[in-house]
C-alpha cells in the first residue's frame, strides 16, 4: 500500500475542518474512480463497484464493513444484484474529512 491508503483513519470530532475545494482536487487524484456528491447540503464520496453476482457484491460489502468496524468509521452501503455502491463521509461534521479520501483508498485496495 502507498499513499492515502497507507493512512490511518483518525477520529474525526465535531468541529474538525472539512477538506477544501482544492484538497478535494488534490485528493481526489489518488482515488480518481470516486466522484463528489452532495445530499441534503452533505459532500460524500460515493463509487459503484460491478461483480459477476449477488454473492460476490455481497462478500465484497463484508470486506468493506470489516474494513469500516477495524477504522470506527462507517460508509453507507447498498448491495443490489452486481454492484455495490459505496459512499464514505464524515457525519460528525456533515461532509468530507480527509479520512473519507483514506478509507475511500482503502477501500479500492481491498482484494
């Protein structure tokens, strides 16, 4: 592992900084498949990942939900029948950190 997803996620507490627009741009190049959403006012990082099958998706979101319990911090998930969509964002400041950029790397190195 090289870059962010050599990091580690550190607890992000009410109050911290989101990341800048241009952190955002910096960022963003070590994980280009993510793309920024915005929900209700709130920036997230959000990606699908295609498998062959549900049971694949599937034991892909398990790797992703032992990735989010090992780090204490948690994406929202959605398994359907080939994909899994995976968004990653700070609740405690309502929007992105820099964790979000480290777990989203992460999250592309898992097997």
């Amino acid at each position: 592992m090289s870059g962010l997803s050599a990091e580690t996620c550190e607890a992000c507490r009410v109050g911290a900084p989101t990341v800048t627009e241009e952190e955002m741009k910096t960022l963003g190049k070590e994980v280009p498949e993510w793309s920024v959403v915005e929900r209700d006012g709130i920036k997230q990082l959000e990606r699908v990942f295609r498998f062959d099958n549900f049971v694949d998706a599937l034991a892909f979101t398990n790797r992703v939900g032992d990735l989010a319990e090992e780090y204490g911090h948690h994406p929202a998930l959605l398994t359907e029948w080939g994909k899994v969509t995976v968004t990653w964002w700070s609740h405690k400041i309502r929007g992105l950190h820099r964790n979000d950029y480290v777990m989203a790397a992460k999250t592309d190195a898992l097997p």
